[in-house]
C-alpha cells in the first residue's frame, strides 16, 4: 500500500472537529497520546523483562500513523510527500556526514 493510498482510507475512519485549528490540535494531541502509549507498552518491556509482543506494538504503531495521517491531511500535506522529503533529508545527512548530531537543518 502507498502511503497516500493508505492516507485516503484512514479519512474515511475520520471524525473530528471540521475546523482546520480543531483538526489540526485534535490529531497532534492524538499523535502524542498513542506516542505516549507506545512508550508505555516499550517501558513495561524493560521493566518486566518481557518477550515484545509483536501485535500490540504493531497495533500502536498502526494508531500512530493514522493520527500522522490524518494531522498531515488536515495541514494539506502528502503522506508521500512527507517521506520522500524526509528520505532526502536523511540521505543528503548521510552523504555529508551530518548523519549524527542534532538540529534539523545540519
């Protein structure tokens, strides 16, 4: 599945305040929130000392890119475009030896 393809089916699970500013909060507040889970799931791992269950990471990470999709989408953005841009980025990082460091525009 591409990326804008799957961008055009998470819409369709969409529903939320219709205003750009009610969008655009809802699904950046969302998107840390199922961040926030992960971690949590991450946490418990290390702390317990316990196997990766393969599915609920899977099932966060899932939660994750619709909440990316849909705050993109609410901003106009391309899922697509957002990783070709970012596989530049990284790529022009990695020929310039910048690869590690911090800042986004190294």
């Amino acid at each position: 599945m591409e990326f804008n393809e799957y961008q055009n089916k998470a819409k369709e699970t969409a529903e939320y305040p219709n205003s750009l500013n009610g969008a655009v909060f809802y699904t950046a507040i969302g998107l840390a929130g199922e961040v926030g889970e992960l971690l949590n799931k991450i946490k418990k791992i290390a702390r317990d000392n316990i196997t990766l269950d393969k599915d609920d990471i899977a099932y966060e990470l899932g939660d994750i890119l619709w909440y990316l999709s849909e705050l993109a989408r609410a901003m106009n953005i391309d899922l697509d475009y957002v990783a070709i841009k970012n596989l530049e980025k990284l790529r022009s990082r990695k020929e310039r030896g910048t690869i590690h460091g911090s800042g986004d525009h190294r």
